[in-house]
C-alpha cells in the first residue's frame, strides 16, 4: 500500500517514471547497496521530484538596431534590423532577432531612440524615430502588444533630426511599473504613457529645455531629470507634472546620468572631454571635470581631423552603481577614461584604468551589480579589471554598435530585473559600498 501511494503520487506530479525506480529498489532488495543506490540516494531523489527546484535565472541581452551610434557615423557597420537577443550566460551568443515589420523599401528601418522594460508588465517598449513611435512587446512571444505613434497632427519641428510626429525618445519604466515617462522628439514635452495599453496619461511641459532627449528618474519614481539637447536639463516633479527648477551647462547637454538619490547630475557637454556636474536641489552649476589637456585639445582644434562618435570628444558617460568611478567615452583617442571619486565631488583621472575600445565608442550602460559595462561599440568590459571581455555580434558575426541595449534577468519567461539604457549610481550598491561590503550583486 506504501508502495502504490507513492505511485500515485507520482503520477500527479508527473514523476511516475522516478518514482517506479525508487519503488522497484525498495521492493525487491532489503539491502538498497544491492540495487546501486543507497538509501539515503533514494531519499534524495524522492525530495528533489517532489519538491520543485528554484527557477534558474537566465540573463539576456535586448540590443537595438539600428541603434543610434552617431547616426551612422562608425568606422564599422551596425548589425541591421531588429531587436538582437543574446545569451549572457553563454559569452553573449546568438539566440534570435525580433524584426519590427518594415517593408523592404523603408530598410534599414527606423532608428531606435530609446528601450525600457517592466517586469510588472512583462513587456520591453523600444522608441522609433522616422517613423516616430514607441512600440511595447509581449517578452514572453516577442509579439507586438500595442503601438503608440505620437500626436494626432503634426508638430512644430525645432530641431533638424526630429520627427513630426512628436514622438519619440527615450523611455524611461516608473517604480510602479506601469508608468512610462517618454520623450518627445526633440521637442518641449515628455510624455506619461500607460504602459498596459499605450494610452497617453498627461505631459510634462519643459519649454526651457525644448529639444527633450536624454532622461533619469530618481529611484523613488518621484523626480525626472530631462535633459535637452540644449545648455539646459529641467527637474520635474512627476505627480504635479510641473518643473522645479532648470540646470544651465556650459554647452549642449549630451548622455546622462545621476546618484544614488539624484541630488547631483553628471552631464557630457558637445565640446569636452569630460563631464559637467549640477546641483538638482539648487538648480546650479557646480563645476566642469576635464581629461588632461595634452590628452585632446590639440587633436580636436585641429579641422582636418574627423571623430565618430557623434563627432564630439565625449559622447558616453557612466556612473558605477557604488559610484566609485565615473567612466567617459573619449572618441579623440578610442577608449574610455575613468575618474576616481575621492569625495564630495572631487574626481581625479586614473589613467591606469583607462579601457581601450576596439572601435570609437557613443554609449555606456552597466549591469546592476557593476560586474559588466557595455559601450556602444559593441564591447563587453569588465568593470573590475577594466578590459574588454568580450564583444556583443549577431548571427553572422557583425558587431552590434549600438547606444540601445538591456541586460535582463528572466526566470520561467518572466523579466524579474532590468538595468535602464544609462549607469547611474544604485542606492543599495552605493549603501553596500559605504558599509564596507563592496559592490551589490544581483
């Protein structure tokens, strides 16, 4: 009777093939040596088929292309058309593409502006520009859930890369998960989209930082930090939908990022290599951290010179999530600089820990935990070591340079983590940091 409740048990667990061996060797031996399995092997094997193993985590890499890279102004090409989808358990290996429907004669397609991902809704919402839309996909099918393609009559163009749309650029999952802050394109409002459906909650007016393209949220959700392709970047309480108080820069506003609790922003300006750091309680301007000036003036002033990378000495900025270093792209000399923190806004170059990019890089974007960087030209960097570890390619071995990735964990088809396209500082990684314990990990 012991026997057949087991079998039956099996049977409703869908085991019955485990649990016949398990009950032949208990019935027919006294001695379960005898059978090749000793007892306590049986009881193991009894308790890993009736007791369900933890869903492994599996981590993947969403990258977009076209991407974004300089609009095309790369010394290699880019990996065509889609979403490419790689496996970053397995050195980053191909595993599929995701192919937005474009007809033949529109390809290569629109450019990707932006990508965010909820693990609420389970859905990855990728920015289109030319034709502007944003476009939320099902990350259990990779199908199209729903499409939004901006205002129902044509804007007002302020810059010459928009589009008429009015959408879009850079979006941006609120904590509740449902929430999308998007950007227009290049122009003087951000969306708020119902991320289930698409739908159009309200808008953030931001006329003093009018060409809308680059965006951080404080952890809480409270706080957007929205930044033009101006001198300027607004800070916007998210609830009323109205600015607190504009930051001026020395120079139009580039790539991104904040702290821990966003009361600093770390800013590329067009004509630095380096950053710009703003106060976003105060709204001021704290002040201008430059590479060394042997390291590009020279090169840069000189006009027959000719530099990727959206032509500028920096176009990429990166925070470690314990905010230890700060990391900028230097497309005078293909690499990345690193700058230590030595407090209270104090940083200093360490040329020691500068990464040489196997291309001219645009973009920096960290994993959570800080273990990995991930650069525009389609490296893969370790963050302690600071070499290139790897590079991201698609099928058929072409880099992908792109400014539009995630680094995604999944479990049973289920997004449960997501990095953002930036590197800001983390709050738990910077607490860990502080108490001692280092960075965070995932």
């Amino acid at each position: 009777m012991k026997i057949r409740a087991i079998l039956l048990a099996a049977v409703a667990s869908g085991a019955l093939g485990v649990f016949c061996i398990v009950a032949e060797a208990q019935s027919t031996s006294s001695d379960p040596a005898k059978r090749g399995l000793t007892r306590a092997q049986l009881n193991v094997l009894y308790e890993e088929t009736v007791t369900p193993r933890p869903a492994r985590t599996k981590h993947l890499v969403y990258a977009a292309e076209p991407g974004g890279t300089a609009n095309g102004m790369l010394p290699f090409p880019n990996g065509g058309v889609g979403i490419v989808v790689l496996d970053a358990d397995h050195d980053f290996r191909f595993l599929k593409r995701i192919s937005p429907d474009v007809a033949a004669s529109m390809l290569p397609g629109p450019e990707v502006t932006g990508m965010a991902a909820s693990s609420t809704t389970n859905m990855l919402y990728v920015a289109y520009r030319d034709p502007g839309a944003l476009v939320a996909y099902d990350l259990a099918t990779d199908k199209a859930v729903w499409t939004f393609k901006g205002e129902p009559a044509d804007v007002k163009i302020h810059f010459f890369n928009a589009d008429k749309s009015g959408c879009c650029e850079r979006p941006w999952t609120l904590p509740d998960g449902k929430t999308l802050v998007v950007g227009s394109s290049y122009n003087n409002w951000w969306y708020l989209i119902d991320g289930t459906n698409g739908k159009v909650i309200g808008k953030i007016d931001t006329p003093e930082s009018p060409l809308a393209h680059n965006i951080a949220v404080s952890p809480d959700g409270k706080i957007a930090y929205l930044a033009s392709l101006s001198k300027t970047l607004s800070v916007a309480d998210v609830a009323s939908r109205k600015v607190l108080r504009t930051i001026t820069f020395s120079d139009a506003v580039r790539p991104m990022v904040i702290n821990h609790d966003g009361s600093r922003v770390y800013v590329n300006t067009e004509d630095l290599l380096g950053f710009e750091i703003g106060d976003s309680r105060t709204g001021k301007f704290i002040k201008k951290v430059e590479a060394p000036e042997e390291m590009w003036k020279a090169k840069f002033s000189d006009p027959s010179n000719h530099f990727f990378g959206h032509g500028g000495p920096s176009h990429g900025i990166g925070m470690t999530p314990d905010e230890k270093e700060m990391w900028v792209v230097d497309n005078i000399n293909y690499g990345v600089l690193v700058f230590d923190n030595e407090g209270n806004d104090n940083w200093k170059y360490d040329p020691a820990k500068s990464v040489k990019s196997t291309y001219s890089s645009g973009w920096i974007s960290m994993t959570n935990d800080g273990r990995l960087a991930f650069l525009g030209d389609g490296d893969v960097v370790d963050v302690k070591t600071h070499k290139v570890i790897g590079q991201l390619k698609d099928e058929n071995g072409q880099v992908l340079g792109t400014e539009k990735s995630l680094y995604m964990a999944f479990q049973d088809g289920h997004l449960v983590e997501t990095n953002n396209q930036f590197a800001d500082g983390l709050p738990r990684a910077q607490e860990a940091a502080a108490s001692g314990g280092g960075r965070a990990r995932n």
